[in-house]
C-alpha cells in the first residue's frame, strides 16, 4: 500500500510537468497582452510598449519558460504581473476561503444527498422518491447563481438573517465564519446534491435487488441495518468515485458563488487573473487545482479500500 | 417583467411574515465601506491610467494643485507661486508642515522628481516637458520651474485631474521608471494605505493621516480646497457582481457603491435608506475608434459618410436605459456645458438619419467591400452595448462587418496590432472615457491627430494638431474656446474618432453617509452619522 502511494505521488511529477508546459503553451499563444490592461484605456502605444519591455514580455518564449520552470523547481510561483505581490501569497490569502466553501459545501452534500438517495431508494416509486428525484432534477436545471441570489433575497435581505456577501476568517470566530458561508455552501451544493442524491439511488437499488439483502432480510436484520450496514457499505465505491469527480464541479462551481457571494477565494482570483492576462497567477492557479485534483483522485483510490477489501494495490 | 422581479416577488412571497435580524454594521462606526467600480489591480496611479487607481491616489496622495467645480487650479500642497521673467520662470513654495506617511517631511525635490515621473505619462506633462529648461529643487519648499517658451497652463497641467494624475510621492519612490510600479505605497494625502489589510480583488484599505495638515480657508471644491476628513476608515470592497453589491447595500452591509448599474437604479431608489445621485456633471463620454492606417477607414470621406449614420439616443439608451436624464444627444467632442463645448459641426448629428445616403456617400468615397473588423467587447456592459449597437450601424451602412466579440483583454492587446485587419489587425473599436479626460483639447485623445505617436487608431491630422499646438499658448479663455471650436468643426469632417453621445454615471450611498462631494469620488469632507 505504502509503495502504491508512493508510485502514485511520484507519477503526479510528470502529469504537473505537461500540465505546467500546457499551461505557459496556451497562455503564450492566447490573445491579450498584460501591459496593454496595465497601461489603461487612454494610455499611448509608447507607454504600452515600455511597460512590455520592463516587464520581460518581450523576450523568446523558451527563455521566459525555463525561467519559470527554474523557479518552480525552487518552489517560487513568481509574482503577479499586476499587484506586484507573490503569487504564493496571493494563493495564500485565497485559499481558506476556497477550502472552507468546499468542504462546508462537501459535508453539506454528502449529509444530506446519501439519505436522500437511501431513502428514495428504500421507497421507490413512492411519493418520497418521486420528490427527492424532482428535487434532484431542480437541482441539476437551475443554475447556481440562481440560486444564489433567491437565497440571498429571502435570508440576507428580506429576513435579514444572514450577510448577503462577503467572508469572515474562522480565525475570527466559528459563527461569524459559518454565517458568511451557509448561503454560498447551500446554492453551491445545490448541484452536487442532486448528482450524489441519484447516484446514490441508483447504486442502492441495483444492490437492494441482490440476493444477499433478501438474506438479510430473511434472517431478520432491521430496515436500518439493511440499507446502511450492508447495503450502502457495497453501495459506497460508485457514490465515492462520484463525489471525487464532483469536487471538479465544485472547483468550477466556486467560481460563480464566489462572484455571487463576494468571497474572496481562488475562483474570482483565477477569473480576475485571466480576464488581465495575469500570467504567473494564472500558472500559479491552475497547477494548484490539478494538483489538488491529482491528490483527491489518490485518496478516493486509497478510499474504495475501506469499502471493498477485494481491492488491493 | 424582468427575470430579477420575478425571482425578487416569488422570494418575498415565501419570506413574508418571519423575524427579521438585523445584520448591517455596528452604530457609529466611523468606517464608510465603499464599493469601487473595479478591482483595484495596480496601486501605482502614475503607471496606469485606470481609473480606478486615480480614486485610490486621491486618497493616499497630495497634489500641488487641485481643481474646483469650474475646472480652475487651485493652490492645494503648494502656499501659491510666483510667475517671472514674461512666463518662463515659475517659483512655486510649497506649504509648512506637509508630511508622508513614513514621517519624513514632503520636499522640494521630491515634487521635483514626482512631476518628471509623472511628465513623460500625462498629455499636459509632455507638453511641460517640450517647453522645460530646469526643473529643480533651490530648498527645502521651493520648486524652480524655468521653460523655454512660457506655458501658462503650467498650475492646471500640476493639477489636472486626468489620469495619470500628478501625484507626489517621496523621492526614492519617485525616482522609479514610469514604466514600472513603485514598491511603496507612500504619499502626503489625508489617507494612509493600510498595505497589510490588503487582499487583492476583495479588500483594501486606508486609515485617516493624522499628520494631514488641510489647507487653510475656502471650501473643498472638487480636488481642491481644504480636505478635512470626519471618518477614520476607509474600506473598499470589490463586488463583481452588480446584484450582490446592491444587495450589501440595500443590507447596510456597505455604506456606498460607486457605479450602480442603470437595471438596478429603480430597485436602489425604493429604498429610503439610499440616496441615488448623479455625482460628475461631466459625465462619461462614449467614443467609436477607427483605424486611420488601413482600409476602409483610412478614407476620411467614409468616416465622414459614417456621421450621417451615428444616432447618439441609440447608444445612450442602449448604455442606460431611456431615463432621458442619464444621457444626452447631439453631443460633440467635449462634454456639453464645460468651457470648451460648442455647437460646431453639430449639424451632421441633428435630423433623422437617412441610411440609403450614407450608403450612397459610402460607396461614393470608394468603399468596395474591404472587410471591417470591429472589435466587440462583451464582458463590460457599456462597451458591449456600444459595440452592439456600433455593429448594426456599421451594417446598415453597407459596410462588409466582422464583428469579433471578445473579452476587452483581448481588445486592448489586439488593436495595438498595426497590421492590416486580414492580418490579425482591426478596424474600429469602441470605449468610454470620463467627460474630465476630454475635458480641453490640451487632454482630449479623439480629437487629436498625431498619427502613430498617439492613441490607439492612429489618426493623422495636421490641422488638429496645430490647433492644438495654438491652443496651449492662446492668450486667454476665449481665444482657447476659439480654438476648440474650430478644432470640433474639423473633427466633424475628418472625423478621426465617432462622437456617440454622453451618459451620467450614478452613485448610491446609504443616507447616513453625507456631504459627498461632487466630481471624482473623495473620501474627505464626508461624514458618516448613525
């Protein structure tokens, strides 16, 4: 096991390599100049072009790569060619955000999409499935920053229960950093819900129907044991692999809510990024996320062990 | 109905009837919470020209004069100056007790070095720069500005408020290229910059200068005058999101937001908490940019032709609705009822609009069907309006037209392309400045014609520049409105730029906030009650 995780750490080194190559690639060949969005609207082609050159975007793309491939290998993200500040430093300062929206946002989903789906499984065809599935397709059709601004309308500024915007620390305070983030976490798992609630569904009912619940039930286990002991227990590798590729959805997902909401996390920070051609931040970003990406793939594959014993690595 | 109202009425219809919490700001907070028109991305207000850097400056910087309502320069770090030897010899003073924010005292060879680096960046500074002899620092409080020919818009070029604004900084700052940002956020304004409270693209935020020594006597007026501050914090919170801002600030969890948009002016103005205003009666001057270098627009009679076709209320109300008192029409080169306005040339814009000529006098001057690539930017609401708009003009007009939607990243690298639009280059462009930066012709970009050493476009015209050249040494307002008028009378014909109408910005501010000033958004003078 331990030699698996590590061949598997160590194989993320070549994906990073492509991804980082992909990356610099793309932003090289892409549309935009930075200097262009510094300078400004009323700014002269001569004043573009000064500030081209004493920011180094003027010299060969291999020159500018294997610079920036030195300083990765030193763990130096580079610096922002806009606010002049460290890249790490401005991960730094948006990745709490980020992780606190998803894994709030995580927790939320799985609490209550894998009951749902149980349950809509355990009484199919039913009123309660029939609801928990119209609930999972309003789910899927309505788009997050729907949501978001109904949540906000009828909590932050009707009942005026909770903040309309904006992200306190946890360092301040478990409520002040939970109520900031309840509305984002809800219309963001709004999606992801849906998508765990149906497959959790659909996996429950294929093994409700084998042979060795209908034993269990012979021999008199309660509805409890049958649905959360032995049924979800074999349930639980499609619903895990499900929730792993979910957290690319929600990655893609925080970008809206954290424009809705005003959080200031990693989605707006890699949307302002491009939207400047900010190049090193937009390095920066995206190796972060496929690196994160590439680790929670790892984990799912460690997790389908505690579910299936027959899998080995 | 609009999507928002019907998502806004079935929400309030579930919500009716249960408790309500307030969650706004703590009572008699002194901390006005502001919501910019942007991300603050640069901090140094010298490298770019973003507005939003220049409100960012106005904070943190001083100037060595400011300008009032009636766009006059007023004396504001410096105690007055005294002009010698027939205008080519000016000695300015600064005041007594001006201080930065590291506590090192304000010098005269800091302006010094603040207004070289400023020089080489703004309209009004090069023009100081072709006429200076010395520029230098005798003492400690006096700036000795000697000029080859005399320049008597010396005070007003110092004080000008367009952007690159001329803001002093301390010297070892000053002294950085102009090209690249300064390390330090430091200057002698009535704030300070907090830097380690900065999350960029959420928060930044400024503490009142304790050491700001305002001026003495008269009112504050725009950027001059006495800039007394009553709050002892300033936050600015960057909300991309239109809907999300309005919300925070009908939640009181903001105090004030820039630039509403014009869809969510009605929900802001039924609220009694929010005061809907129009804060710079210059407004925002909206613009169609040819490229002069390649066909067609290379044909001055085309340009011309395409006069006949512009209809400002078409592009106004595309940009803020039909609100008649947020635009104007029949709208020239300079923002109406400043000094320089005139009704020269109007005549082309007035009338109903008669397409069938256009295309006619199109066709006329030579047009054969070259491609137009217009350069559409889609993700600023006013320039996507402009473009879309500009896009069925150009249309009906006969014109072949590509219309290349994209992001104004996009737009602001591809049009310095000097190639031939079949070639990766352009054809037109449109963008919006504020009325302030076309406010003479001394400042005024569209108007100009120095070819490829100015704006984007490229266009020629030695007529225009002479004027402009004439303007700077006129021997006094009239003469300079003489000059302006002829110069407007011109660009009606040669048309570089395509005048599109004039548009009011608004702002909203909860009603605790008062004495907003009028002009640039400023944060001295306010007060905060509550």
């Amino acid at each position: 096991m331990l030699a698996y995780v590590v061949r598997r750490i160590l194989a993320t080194i070549p994906v990073m390599a492509v991804v980082a190559l992909f990356v610099f690639s793309l932003l090289y060949i892409a549309p935009g100049d930075p200097a262009a969005v510094i300078a400004g609207d009323q700014a002269t082609p001569e004043d573009v072009e000064r500030i081209r050159a004493s920011l180094g975007l003027d010299r060969p793309f291999l020159v500018r790569f294997g610079e920036w491939v030195i300083r990765i290998l030193q763990g130096d993200l580079g610096v922002s060619i806009f606010t002049n500040l460290p890249v790490t430093t401005m991960i730094a300062q948006r990745i709490e955000p980020t992780l606190s929206l998803m894994v709030l946002t995580l927790i939320l989903a799985v609490v209550v999409a894998i009951p749902m789906g149980v349950l809509a499984a355990w009484k199919q065809g039913t009123w309660i499935d029939r609801g928990v599935m119209a609930f999972a397709v309003l789910g899927f059709s309505v788009p997050v920053f729907v949501v978001g601004y109904l949540l906000a309308y009828v909590f932050a500024l009707e009942l005026e229960w909770l903040p309309v915007q904006g992200y306190t620390s946890f360092s301040a305070g478990f409520w002040p950093w939970l109520e900031n983030l309840i509305l984002p976490a809800v219309a963001l798992g709004s999606v992801y819900i849906a998508l765990i609630a149906r497959i959790t569904r659909a996996t429950m009912l294929e093994v409700l129907s084998q042979d060795y619940i209908r034993t269990a039930r012979a021999k008199g286990a309660s509805q409890g044991s049958i649905l959360f002991l032995h049924a979800l227990k074999n349930a639980a590798v499609p619903i895990v692999t499900v929730i792993g590729i979910g957290i690319a959805l929600l990655i893609g997902g925080a970008v809206v809510t954290e424009s809705v909401f005003a959080i200031p996390g990693l989605g707006r920070l890699t949307v302002d990024a491009i939207l400047r051609r900010d190049y090193p931040v937009i390095q920066g970003v995206v190796l972060l996320f496929s690196f994160i990406y590439v680790l929670v793939n790892l984990a799912i594959d460690l997790v389908y062990t505690l579910f299936d014993p027959r899998i080995r690595y | 109905m609009f999507r928002r109202d019907f998502l806004a009425g079935a929400a309030a219809a579930g919500a009716a009837g249960l408790p309500r919490f307030a969650i706004g700001q703590p009572t008699g907070s002194q901390v006005v919470r502001f919501i910019p028109h942007a991300d603050l991305g640069i901090l140094d207000p010298i490298v770019t020209t973003a507005y939003v850097t220049r409100i960012h400056g106005f904070l943190v910087y001083d100037t060595l004069y400011g300008v009032d309502a009636e766009f006059r320069p007023q004396p504001q770090m410096v105690e007055g100056h005294r002009i010698e030897e027939d205008g080519r010899r000016w000695v300015l003073t600064l005041r007594e007790g001006l201080r930065f924010h590291d506590g090192e005292r304000v010098l005269a060879r800091d302006c010094v070095a603040s207004i070289r680096r400023w020089a080489g960046r703004h309209p009004l500074g090069q023009e100081l720069n072709a006429r200076l002899a010395e520029l230098s620092a005798p003492d400690d409080r006096t700036i000795l500005i000697r000029l080859h020919r005399p320049y008597a818009l010396l005070a007003e070029a110092l004080g000008s408020p367009v952007t690159p604004c001329c803001f002093i900084m301390p010297e070892r700052l000053a002294q950085t290229d102009s090209a690249r940002p300064v390390g330090e956020i430091i200057g002698s304004g009535p704030f300070r910059f907090l830097a380690g409270e900065r999350v960029q693209g959420s928060r930044f935020v400024y503490a009142r200068n304790a050491d700001y020594v305002p001026r003495e006597g008269g009112e504050p007026s725009w950027t001059a005058g006495p800039k007394r501050v009553h709050v002892e914090r300033v936050e600015w919170h960057i909300m991309p999101d239109p809907a999300t801002a309005a919300g925070a600030l009908q939640g009181g969890e903001v105090d004030w937001w820039e630039t509403p948009t014009a869809d969510l002016l009605p929900v802001l103005r039924r609220n009694r908490n929010i005061v809907v205003a129009l804060p710079n009666p210059t407004g925002m001057m909206a613009w169609g940019r040819f490229n002069h270098l390649h066909p067609p627009f290379d044909n001055q009679r085309i340009r011309r032709a395409l006069m006949g076709a512009i209809n400002q209320a078409d592009y106004m109300t595309a940009v803020t609705g039909t609100d008649r008192s947020l635009w104007r029409d029949g709208v020239g080169f300079f923002p109406p009822e400043t000094p320089f306005a005139s009704d020269a040339g109007l005549e082309v814009l007035r009338g109903p609009r008669d397409l069938d000529r256009v295309r006619r006098e199109i066709e006329a001057a030579g047009y054969r069907g070259e491609r137009v690539v217009l350069l559409g930017t889609t993700d600023v609401p006013t320039l996507a309006a402009l473009s879309h708009v500009g896009h069925d003009m150009l249309r009906r007009a006969g014109l072949n037209v590509e219309f290349v939607a994209t992001d104004w990243g996009t737009v602001v690298a591809r049009r310095a392309s000097r190639e031939p639009p079949e070639r990766g280059g352009w054809s037109m462009f449109f963008t919006f400045w504020t009325g302030l930066d076309n406010i003479n012709p001394g400042v005024n970009q569209p108007i100009r014609g120095n070819g490829r050493d100015g704006w984007w476009g490229w266009a020629t015209s030695e007529r225009l520049e002479a004027l402009r050249a004439r303007w700077f040494d006129a021997d006094d307002l009239a003469a300079q409105q003489a000059i302006a008028r002829e110069m407007q009378a011109i660009a009606f014909e040669e048309a570089p730029t395509l005048p599109l109408g004039q548009y009011f910005q608004t702002t909203a501010h909860r009603r605790a906030i008062t004495e907003v000033q009028q002009g640039l958004p400023v944060f001295w003078s306010l007060r905060k009650s509550g």
